[in-house]
C-alpha cells in the first residue's frame, strides 16, 4: 500500500493566518492516471481547509477505496474523532471535481464541528 502525507506549515506568530490541515491518504495506487493521486487529494483538502471557519485546525486520513470511492476521517486538535465521510461515484470514476467538492465538504463538517 503506498500513503502519501502532507501536512500545513504552522509558525507560533501566524496564529492569525490560517494554517492548513494535516492530510493522509492510503490506497492512492487504486486512483485512475490522471486524478493527480494523493497529492492531489491533499491538496484539496488543504485548499478547502484554509477557506473553511475551523482554519485548517484539524486532520485528515484518506482512504481510497476503488476508483470511485473515498472514505476520511476527520480529527480535531482537541482529540475528537468525527464520523466517517464517504464520497461515492455510481455512475463515473473519481475526477478532479468530485474530489474538490468532497474536500469543501470535510472543511464544512469541520468547521460545523469547531463551532
């Protein structure tokens, strides 16, 4: 199995700035050629966080299921695990805009979270 991390830059006197969420994925080889793989992904993710209300605050671990399917978990710093989040593709693979929307989603649930 190949994982990919990449993780935001954090500096003690950007506490203002918003930091990027911490982001992994496991199984980016079952992605089809082009998708960008966990890179990809994580960017993302690190996109959306950093427009979000949670800031970035928070973790990410991807699991890529089948070409079609993602699944992530997502961790607050303040420990909290929040439920799976599931992105399924019934009737296509995974593309760019799939992904970018299941990434504005993780920032979403985190922000609510946060809140």
């Amino acid at each position: 199995a190949v994982a990919a991390s990449i993780g935001g830059s954090v500096s003690a006197m950007g506490h203002g700035a918003s930091q990027a969420p911490r982001c992994t994925v496991s199984g980016a080889e079952k992605l089809l050629d082009g998708i960008g793989g966990a890179d990809a992904i994580c960017s993302a993710i690190q996109q959306a966080g950093r427009r979000s209300a949670a800031g970035g605050d928070y973790a990410v671990e991807v699991r890529v299921e089948s070409a079609s399917r993602l699944s992530a978990r997502i961790r607050l710093n303040d420990g909290r695990t929040l439920p799976e989040q599931k992105l399924v593709v019934s009737d296509r693979q995974l593309n760019a805009g799939s992904i970018e929307r299941f990434a504005a989603s993780i920032a979403e649930t985190a922000a609510s979270a946060a809140n």
